[in-house]
C-alpha cells in the first residue's frame, strides 16, 4: 500500500475507581470506558528508513516521545520491518485532556502499520504491543464500551452503550496525569463507586442515571489543582445537564446528552460564555473499525 488513512477516536470514563496501588507503582482500577466520536486522523505512509512524525499541532512532540513514534518502533521491532514510515497527526483531540488521544493515536498507528505493511497481526498481537505502551492504549485498539481492569489493559467487552450525545469542555489548564494519582495516593477520597451495579446496568440497557453511583474517584483531587472543573460542572448541571463528571485525570468535564436534549446542548455548546475552554459537541460510538478509511 502506498498509504493508509485511519481515525483515532478518543474515550470517556462513565466510572473510575482506583483499588490499590501496585508493587511496580501502577494502580490497580476499575472502569468502564466509552469510544467517542471525536477522534484525530492519521495517515501512514511507508518511507525508506526512519520514523518522522508530521503534525499540525504545537502542542504534542514530534520525536521518539511521542507515543505514536513509540507505537511505530514497536511494531517495527515485533515485525522486523526493514522500511520506515512517515505519520501524519491532524490533531482534534485536546492535549493532556483525559481523553485518550495520545494513547488512540499510538492505537491507530499499531492498527495502521498492520494494514500499510500487510503484517496480518491479529487482535491479540496488536492488543500485546499496545499493553506494553500505556494503560489506555489496549481499549483503543478496538474501542466501544469496556470495563477496564489492571492498569486498564485488561478489557471485558461490554454491550454497547445505547447512542448517546456528549458535551465535552476542557478548561485552558493542562494537568500531569503522574501528578494526580500520586496526590490521590496522599489524599483520602471518601467516595464509593458501587462497580457491579453501575456494570449491571449497562448489560442491561438501562438509562442512565447519575443517582445511580457514576463517579471518578480522581476528580476530588483535579479539583484541587483546577478549580474551573467545578465551575464548569455547576455550569451544565444549571442547564439540566445532570450526568456530568470529569473523565480520566482530567480536566475535561463531559455531560451524557439524551436525544430530547440534543437541541438544548447544541444551544449550549453554540452560546458557552468562556472563550477560554475547548467546547464540543460529540456522540459515544461502538466498536471501532480496525481497517483504514
């Protein structure tokens, strides 16, 4: 092939609970994780030698450590490919969001090579070197709905998560994921996340409601780095919003838009009143297509 295009979708956490912490200093968690819409395009192309990342944003590394450099060499090294190649990041996903997109670009490059080179990796190759790359990067392979355990490397695939619309604000400061786990690790978070039951609910379909237990047990920590997640979060809930929670380590907040609400968001995204914040409007999507555009 002389090129493959393919979509790096990013992720939300409908939960987030935190078990223990690990001899080699990882945590232990469970969560469910859902596929969003939004997504950065990658274009592979092969190249004689070498690995160069080419992108339009200022704001991510273009050398080895940059994670999709990470993905490629990889790859490379499992597969004893001879050639290099060239990738192109259009970035759409904020930076240090909590969204996965770093971790879905090194996905979509693992996902991209199999296809450019034709190394006929299946899943659970591919599902190996993205383990060995970072805790989000296994779920992005495939993506949809997933309850997430270990590090977030262990996926049990859960049904999919009836079509949802999600408002996605960033607020303008960057928070260090390392930072945040281990002020939690320093912190005590009185928050109980009854796992089962919210699992229970997604097999079964049932609508959501976040009465029900959803939470992030690192969101009482981001908040005392970032106050704007709180303002943001009273913000949506007074529009009636009210599943609304930070995903990740932060410091995006998302609400779970129902159809009958979807005008309203659009009002909302359309008229929010901080020019500082990243603000859109995006849907949860199933599993990912695993082929090139």
């Amino acid at each position: 092939m002389e090129k493959v295009k393919i979509p790096a979708y990013g992720k939300i956490n409908l939960f987030l609970d935190i078990k223990n912490v690990r001899e080699d200093g990882f945590h232990n968690l469970e969560m469910v994780m859902q596929s969003i819409k939004l997504h950065d395009n990658i274009t592979l192309v092969p190249s004689k030698k070498g690995i160069n990342i080419i992108t339009d944003s200022k704001e991510i590394p273009t050398d080895e450590s940059n994670l999709a450099s990470q993905a490629a060499k990889a790859v490379m090294q499992k597969t004893k490919i001879q050639k290099g190649v060239n990738i192109h990041i259009d970035k759409n996903i904020p930076v240090a969001a909590g969204l996965a997109g770093g971790s879905a670009d090194a996905a979509a490059v693992i996902k991209g090579m199999n296809q450019l080179f034709e190394l006929d990796m299946d899943y659970k190759a591919m599902h190996e070197l993205a383990a060995g790359l970072g805790s989000d990067v296994p779920f992005c392979i495939k993506g949809g709905t997933a309850f997430a355990t270990g590090r977030g490397e262990i996926l049990n695939w859960l049904s999919p998560l009836k079509k949802k619309w999600v408002i996605l604000i960033k607020p303008p400061q960057k928070v260090s994921t390392k930072e945040v786990y281990q002020l939690y690790d320093k912190k005590n978070v009185d928050l109980e996340i009854p796992v089962q039951r919210l699992i229970k609910i997604i097999k079964d379909k049932d609508s959501l409601d976040i009465k029900d237990g959803w939470a992030n047990v690192l969101e009482p920590v981001t908040k005392t780095i970032i106050d704007e997640i709180e303002v943001i979060e009273e913000k949506l809930i007074d529009q009636g919003f009210n599943f609304t929670m930070m995903t990740g380590s932060g410091p995006t907040v998302f609400s779970l838009i129902d159809k009958d609400q979807v005008d309203e968001a659009k009002e909302v995204v359309k008229n929010w009143d901080r020019p500082q914040d990243y603000v859109v409007l995006t849907e949860t999507i199933n599993e990912i297509n695993s082929g090139p555009s």
